[in-house]
C-alpha cells in the first residue's frame, strides 16, 4: 500500500529531512507516527501529500510512483487520501454543512450524493445536529470532528492524520482517536497519524514508528529494529467511545458502503 524505499530529502537551505528513511505500511493497517519536533515527521507527510518529493529514493502509495508523477495527476491522486489537520483548517464563513460539502464540490459530484454522503459522515461524526452552525459556534474538538467527517466524505482509501489532537483536550482527543479506529476497524481504512503524543499513542494496540534524525529509530511492527522500547501497549478498550453498536440504520447504511462507488451501490439496491 504505502512504500518508502531509502527516501532522504535535503531542502535548498541545506536541511536534510529524511536520511535513508525505508517503512511498509499495510492497506488496513492504523499507525502512529511519532517523534520530536524536527524529527522529519512533516516532511514524511508532505511527501505522502506530494507537496514534496525526495531528493533520493523512491515513494509509492497503492501503485502509484510518487517521484515521477505529473503535476496534472496530482489532484487524481489526492482524491485518494482524506486529510485530517491539527489546525482544522474550516472555512469560517461557511457551515458545517457547507464545509463538508466542499470536499465533494470540489471533484464534481452530483449534489444528489453530496447531500447523501454529507449527512451520513456527520452522522458517523456524531454532527448531524450541527450541520446549521459556523466553526466559531463549535468546540474545538467538534471543529475536528468537522475535519474528519470532510475526510471521510469522499471515502478516500487512506487517511492522514496531521496532530489531529494538538488543539483539544485529553478527554476529546481519546474520542478522536477512538473514531478513526472505529472507521479503521470497520471498514479497514489506513490510517497514518502523527503525534507527539506518545502516552496517547501507547493506549492503543496499534503500530508504532519513531522517526529520529530523518529515519526509522523504532518500529513496533519491527522489533529487530534497534530504539525505543514502548512495551506492551497500556491499553483498555481499543474503541472505548465507539465500542456500543449504532442504532441509526441510515449510519448503518454508511459504514456498510463506505468505500465502495457509485456503480456497485447502485448495483447493490438493484438486487
């Protein structure tokens, strides 16, 4: 799925990023990304974004070759991944709603499926209340939980998670990361999150990279590799929040279908 093949990236100011950095990530699988500031995180992220790419080695995500792709590509390719930023990046003037809707707006889906697919991610969400009122009505973990139903709403196969709890407090932060592993364990969405967070990331039964000095330091996955022991993971419940089933058949509905087009939904009510 995602393939890092000794990737190093030095910028024009003579900072060197990532230093032979080499990791698999499965379809399906929930990571956690972490590391101190400068470590090489963002960078990793932006070559995942292709906002940037390696000065060597080689990215390919879901067979796509990331160095050799044209710019006119890109887009196509970003339909692929759902973004999830530390700083929400909502458009303030616009609803809930209306913020959601702009992920689907903006690769040209028929308004009939975006009225659909808007209500069922806030419903996920646990939103649908919410779809009337702007982002500076909101909390900041409801701003995030916005961002990740705006994610989630085209079913992009992967989702990146950027700090996505950097900006809430504990309590809600949980109930983040609770949600993503609900959609990771339901519909086996890939999820790649970076922290700084290691005591939140440790609660959780989940894959765990360090990224020292541009590359691999420790990966749980790996233990032959040499860095951080973290133990056996502190954790209770892997979906504490989300463990109750939902009731609501249209959310139902949603997570049944999330990820499949149009064509074989169609072909499913047929039948």
């Amino acid at each position: 799925m995602i393939d890092f093949c000794d990737v190093s990236k030095t910028y024009q100011n003579g900072t060197k990023a990532l230093n032979g950095l080499n990791l698999h990530i499965d379809k399906g699988e929930f990571v956690f990304v972490v590391g101190a500031s400068g470590a090489g995180k963002s960078t990793f992220l932006k070559m995942i974004m292709r906002e940037e790419v390696p000065t060597s080695g080689s990215i390919v995500i879901d067979g796509v070759e990331l160095n050799s792709l044209k710019a006119s590509k890109i887009p196509y390719y970003r339909r692929k991944l759902g973004i999830v930023f530390q700083d929400f990046r909502l458009i303030p003037n616009r609803t809930v709603y209306d913020n959601v809707a702009f992920a689907m707006h903006v690769i040209g889906a028929k308004n009939k499926d975006i009225s659909r697919r808007v209500a069922y991610a806030l419903s996920l969400v646990g939103l649908s209340s919410k779809v009337k009122c702007y982002p500076n009505q909101l909390s900041g973990g409801e701003q995030q939980r916005v961002a990740l139903a705006r994610a989630l709403v085209n079913q992009a196969d992967i989702i990146v998670a950027d700090e996505p709890t950097g900006n809430i407090d504990p309590e809600m932060s949980k109930e983040i990361v609770d949600l993503l592993s609900h959609i990771n364990q339901n519909k086996n969405t890939t999820i790649i999150m970076v922290t700084h967070e290691v005591d939140l990331a440790k609660q959780y039964n989940k894959r765990i990279i360090t990224i020292k000095n541009g590359t691999v330091f420790s990966d749980t996955a790996h233990p032959e590799i040499v860095g951080v022991d973290f133990g056996i993971p502190e954790k209770t419940s892997p979906n504490a929040y989300y463990e109750a089933p939902l009731e609501d058949a249209e959310i139902e509905n949603f997570i049944d279908n999330y990820g499949k087009n149009d064509d074989e939904e169609a072909s499913a009510s047929e039948e």
